[in-house]
C-alpha cells in the first residue's frame, strides 16, 4: 500500500480544501449531471464562506489523506446538529469522502471509511451513515463490503438537479 498520512484541515487549508472538493466532485459526478447545474453546485456548496463556517463548526470535522507532499483525498465526518439529516440515534455521518483519481483503487478509500470508524467507536457513537448515490454503483460495492447497508433514500440536490441518494448505516459493535 502508498504511504500516507492523515491531517487535520483548519482554515488555513480552506483553499486546498476547496480545490479537492470541486475537482473530485466534478469526476465523480459530471457524467450525471447537466454542465449548468454542476457550475452551480462547485460554486455555491464549496464556497469559501460555506467552507470556512463547516471547518469552524465543532461537530464536524475535515481530513486530508496524504501522500507525499499531496493532498490525495478528504474526509468529511458529522456529529449532532452538524450531521444532514437524523438517520440513527447516537451516529456519525460520514459526509465526505473522495479520492483525486489518481489515488484511486489503491486501497487509500478504506483508510479513510475506516478512520471515520475509528472515531466513531472512540467517542462511542452506536452507528455510522452515509448518503451515496444511486447510480454510484462503484462506492455502493465498496460500503457494503464495509458493512454497510441501505436504511433509507434522500434526495441530494445538484443546483436545479435532485438527484437520489441512498442512505446506507452500519452499526457498530
């Protein structure tokens, strides 16, 4: 496996974190989605204000994964009121987690899931969730490899676009 490393984002981050959020976003979902409605999307959801406000809050939290010098991918996890929407009691919402495509298929996706795990289970949360989209077949085998199972389905908006979601849980033991 690469070598990396995992560092907390802060503020002074919110550049780099805006560059990876719009450009794994867009090679994930571009095919899927009408050029007008993802320009809105990237502008508007990875807003610097936007950014800023999700590092400052306290119950959610940003990781680069690194490898070398690079930022290769980010994980975004959610607590309390920070998390989209009430899926389980007592659960922590895994909101974010893509890879630049060159990182990709290098087992560097389950280093994140599973540091979102690990903090799940060293602050005793019961459950994990995440909203995955229909048509992401890819990341639907991957979570369920995981453990992972479909609860539920949401709608994601996609500027003009909503787009479906499924929710998948895990609960931990």
């Amino acid at each position: 496996m690469v070598e990396y490393t995992i560092k907390d984002v802060t503020e002074n981050d919110v550049k780099e974190l805006q560059a990876i959020s719009r450009e794994t976003f867009k090679a994930t979902f571009d095919e899927y989605t009408a050029p007008a409605d993802m320009a809105r999307f990237l502008k508007e959801d990875y807003a610097t204000e936007k950014l800023l406000a999700q590092i400052n809050n306290s119950d959610s939290r940003f990781f680069f994964l690194m490898v070398k010098d690079e930022v290769a991918g980010y994980l975004k996890v959610n607590v309390n009121s920070a998390q989209t929407e009430n899926v389980k009691p007592n659960a922590l919402e895994v909101e974010r987690i893509y890879l630049r495509q060159k990182f990709q298929h290098q087992g560097l996706g389950l280093v994140l899931i599973k540091l979102a795990e690990e903090i799940a289970r060293k602050e005793n949360y019961d459950y994990m969730w995440l909203g995955v989209y229909e048509n992401n077949l890819i990341a639907q085998k991957f979570y369920k490899k995981d453990g992972f199972t479909r609860v539920g389905q949401h709608v994601f908006q996609v500027g003009e676009d909503p787009q479906i979601d499924y929710i998948l849980a895990k609960k931990l033991d």
